[in-house]
C-alpha cells in the first residue's frame, strides 16, 4: 500500500512538471531542475546548511534520491576568497581521509543516501518560491530569445492595459510596451483592441526584456509599404529611408533595382490604393513619395518637393546644405511650423538652410561689397582691381598672397609683374597684421607658450586673452562650452553663453582637440591619450550598398534651421 502511494508521488511529481512547462512554455527539464532545487533548498534547511546535500529527480519515472557529498580535498587547502572557508561537513582532508580508506585521492566523492522528509511550512515556502523563480527566470530568457531577433518587424497583439499613457500589448509569447511618445497623437486604445506595431528595440534588463512597441516609427510605415507592395516585399523596390512626423506628415525615398520599374508609382498604385492603405493605418497621415538618388544635391532637391529649388550650396564639413529658392517658394519648402524642411533633413541626413534667392542675392552683394573694400584697404589699388580680383573668386588677403603666380597674371589685364606687386603688397599687409595682433596679444598678457599650442593662431591668442585666458594651463582648464559658446540656465531660463573663440566657428570636435592639445602642453596628460585619426576610405560603402543601420536614423529636428511658415505644402 505505501508502495503504492510513492508510485503515485513519482507519477504527480512529474506529471506537474509537464503542465508547468506547457503551461509557460518552457523546456520540462529546467522545470525538473527548479524542483530539484527546491527539493535540495529544503533538505539543507532540515540537516544544516553547511552540507553539501544534492537532490536528483529521474526524468522518466520521477524516482526522488536524495545524497549528501564529502569530497577529499588537499592537506594544504587554502580558500580562493575571504568568504570561504574549510566546511568539515562537506570536505575531508587526504590525510584523515586516507586513516580509513586507502584508497583515498584528492576530488575522490563519499556519497551518503538520506532518508525521506516530509516538507514543513517553512521548507514549502521556501520550495515554491524556489521553483516560481526559476520558472520565471525561464520565461523571461525565452520571451527575450523569442523577440531579440525580431527587431524590424511588424508584430499583432491585444491591448492588454494602458498606464500613465504607455499601452502594454499582449503578444501571445509575451509582452511589449508602446510609450506615449512612440504612439500615434490622438491616437486612443481601450482593453481588448487588436493593434498592429512595431518591433524597434528589445532590452535584456534585470525584470525582464523590455520589447519596445512603436506606430511613431518611420520603420513602421517601410515595413507596412513591404506588405503592400509586393515589389518592396520582393526587394525589387528599395526603400531607401523614411521621415515621420507621426500622424501629420511623412516623406519616404524609394529605389528601383528594375529599370523598366517605376518606384515611386508602385508604392502609389493605381489610384493610389496601396499609398491609401497604408495612410488609413496611419490614421490619415500624409505620404511623400520621392525618388531617391545617389547624387546628394539632386536627392535633397527631391526631397524639399512639392517646392521648386533653384540652387543648392553644400558644406561637406560642417554637414549642413544651404538652398535657394524662388521668394514665393519659401513658406511651401519650409512647410508649415517648418515640418516639410524638417523631415527633409531627416530623410537626407544633412542639417538644411532656406533661404530666398532675393536673400542670397542681397548676401553675395553684401560679401562683394565688402571683400573689395579688404581689397583696396589691404593692397592699396583702385576700386576696379579690386572688384576684378572678388570677381575672378579671392575672398581674402591670404588667398591672394599664397596662390600660385600664374593664377593672378592669368587674370584679363593683369601680368607677372602685376602678379608679383599684389602679392608683395599682400604679404607686407599680413606681416603688418600679424605685428599688431602680436603685439596685442602681448599686451593682453597672453603667454607665448600658447601660440605654441597646435591649432591656436595669433587671431585666437588675442581672442583668449580678451576673454581672460592668458596660459597654457588657463586654456587647458576650459570646457567646450567655455570655447564655443553654449547655453545655460540662470533664474530659470535658458540663456546664451559666449565663448571665447565662438567667433571662429570651432566644431564640438575642434574645440575639444584644441583643449587636449593645451593639456599635454601643459603637461596634464600625455600624447597617446589624444584622439587617433580614423583611417580614410576611398568610398564608405561598395557600389549600390548602403548603411541598413542608418536607413531611419534621422537627426533632431532643433538641427533644421529655418523659419516656420504657415503654408501647408501639397502632397507629392
């Protein structure tokens, strides 16, 4: 009879095994393990936590043994750490050990049966907080191997509550989260609502991976035209990027890798029925569909449509674009509250520049006015010369004075005496210059041993030393912001800071090189630790390949400077 209630015991212990592991859907061994677990966590708690007391289920009949170890170790045992220490109830040394068994060698087990016991309440608690963690550590490592490689897709799923504005959809295999701001605006879901996201991130964190939802996403609205379009599923279409305003506006560039394929009138379908089911998705969310192109200028063209440009100045450096536009053309490029020039800078990339071309006109007139003025101060010739040498393209003393000869002489007029005269005058004028500014700096008080750090010019010197900086080590002491300018908060706005060389347009990168510089001048650091530049490339990709991680990165839309306007431009 008790034979038989044993029997029973094995049978429910693993038949309870099984359930848990269909039920959670997880592999039946790790849930035998956490039982064994258990099972051993409370034997320790009956006989004494400090032997080495091992519990083993078989996994085909549920035969429970429970075994207590001693193992043989060193006459000279020492512990690997502080907190360890020689447990008498789970090691013997080789010496005592060998007085009974002659046998005996170093990691030699002696393994004793223990009897049966029956589980108290403080042994039951202990077991099945055991096992529920374990079950859930389970979860939790499938849920994450279910959904790491999953990032870029389109998943289904119920709402499964909303808190403080971030819904939690039900994915059948787990659970994501859509923050408010990856949400459509105005965008409303009860409990229950079947919802169609996106899967943009998944992040393995202590409480679980967090799969992060979105329908913001300009991932969402790619992956959704790949359903539509059979020729984007196929990969005959490319989608180049994306730029979302989310539920207002959105611009996308498509590719054709089929000539005789027109890309942008595919994802438009007829009567444009594929652009109209992914817009009611989008919940009425206007598409621009462009043409991308390899040709920077030409794609950024493309992507300021339906706004005609005139002309595009680009400034590879500085990553930003400069584009001229008809006058009446300038509220439609910009978009209204800047929307259409904002995603077009996130579609292409660089940070983009309206302006008019009455605007553009009054600059370049502006420059040339005052370029031939340097001229006839500098050189000492007559308006006309001047005029002639801004013309053929000089913007300043320096570029005349170093160019080659010929490039002056060459000019409708002009010989190589001419050529050599202009240059000697403009040479004198930069040594006379630099004499002043020298002397300047002197008196500021500036250090000579900071001209000798790399980067700073006599113009910079007596910048520092207007703005106090005087040494090496005083330069070597200020942050970016200190050098370029920045913003900080003072009564609770946020105000403008000058820097001492912000009038020299220093990049983040600059500014903080010229820092590093000073430092190892002054002895703060050592060489090494500057900044190493990267190796250049001939080309950043092969022929006809692109970023894929960069596809839907966008800059910020504080990048864009242009000035709103109230005119809503017209879908393309």
């Amino acid at each position: 009879m008790a034979a038989t209630g044993i029997s029973a015991n094995r049978l429910e212990l693993l038949q309870i095994a099984d359930a848990v592991a269909r039920e959670k859907m997880i592999d039946r061994e790790i849930v035998i393990e956490a039982i064994e677990e258990a099972i051993q966590k409370g034997a320790k708690s009956r006989y004494g936590a400090h032997h080495d007391i091992r519990a083993k289920i078989d996994h085909k009949t549920g035969e429970l043994s429970l075994t207590r170890h001693v193992t043989i170790v060193e006459d000279d045992w020492q512990p690997e750490d502080e907190l360890e220490e020689f447990n008498d109830s789970a090691m013997v040394r080789l010496r005592d050990a060998a007085k009974r068994d002659p046998e005996a060698v170093v990691g030699k087990e002696y393994v004793e049966e223990l009897p049966p016991f029956e589980f108290g309440r403080v042994q039951t608690q202990m077991a099945r907080q055991v096992v529920t963690g374990k079950v859930r550590e389970a979860e939790r490592a499938n849920q994450y191997e279910e959904f790491k490689d999953r990032v870029g897709e389109i998943v289904n799923g119920t709402v499964k509550r909303v808190e403080y504005g971030n819904t939690i959809v039900d994915l059948g295999r787990g659970e994501g989260v859509m923050r408010r701001d990856q949400s459509i605006p105005r965008e409303v879901f009860n409990i229950g609502d079947r919802v169609r996201t996106y899967i943009y991130d998944v992040r393995p964190e202590a409480k679980g991976p967090q799969v992060m939802l979105s329908r913001a996403h300009p991932g969402f609205m790619a992956k959704l035209f790949a359903q539509e379009v059979p020729e984007v599923y196929d990969g005959v279409i490319e989608i180049r990027a994306a730029a979302r305003d989310s539920g207002s506006r959105a611009k996308m560039a498509v590719l054709s890798n089929d000539s005789s394929i027109d890309p942008v009138g595919a994802c438009v379908g007829m009567r444009g029925s594929r652009v109209q089911a992914v817009v009611a998705e989008l919940q009425g969310e206007k598409i621009d569909i462009i043409q991308w192109n390899d040709d920077e200028p030409t794609f950024i063209v493309n992507a300021l449509a339906p706004a005609e440009v005139s002309k595009v100045v680009m400034d590879e450096e500085a990553g930003r674009v400069e584009v001229v536009v008809p006058d009446e053309q300038l509220s439609l490029a910009i978009g209204r509250r800047g929307q259409n020039v904002r995603l077009a800078s996130q579609l292409t990339g660089w940070q983009i520049d309206i302006i008019t071309e009455a605007q553009d006109s009054e600059r370049r007139q502006k420059e040339f006015t005052e370029r031939t003025a340097l001229f006839q101060e500098a050189l000492d010739v007559d308006e006309v010369i001047a005029q002639l040498l801004v013309t053929e393209g000089f913007a300043t003393v320096e570029d005349l004075a170093y160019v080659e000869p010929y490039e002056i002489s060459d000019i409708e007029g002009f010989d190589e005496e001419t050529a050599e005269e202009l240059q000697a005058r403009a040479r004198d004028f930069l040594d006379r210059q630099a004499a002043e500014q020298d002397a300047k700096r002197k008196a500021l008080g500036v250090e000579d041993g900071v001209l000798e750090v790399p980067g700073v010019t006599l113009a910079m010197a007596v910048a520092l030393g207007e703005g106090g900086v005087k040494t090496v080590e005083d330069l070597a002491d200020l942050a970016t912001d200190e050098v370029r300018g920045g913003y900080e908060v003072q009564n609770g706005e946020r105000v403008k800071v000058a820097g001492v060389l912000e009038s020299f347009n220093l990049s983040q990168e600059d500014a903080e090189l010229l820092i590093l510089q000073a430092r190892v001048a002054a002895g703060w650091i050592d060489a090494s630790e500057l900044p190493q530049p990267e190796p250049e490339y001939e080309e950043d990709y092969a022929e006809g390949e692109y970023d894929p991680e960069a596809v839907f990165a966008a800059p910020e839309a504080d990048d864009v400077a242009a000035e709103p306007a109230d005119d809503e431009p017209q879908d393309a």
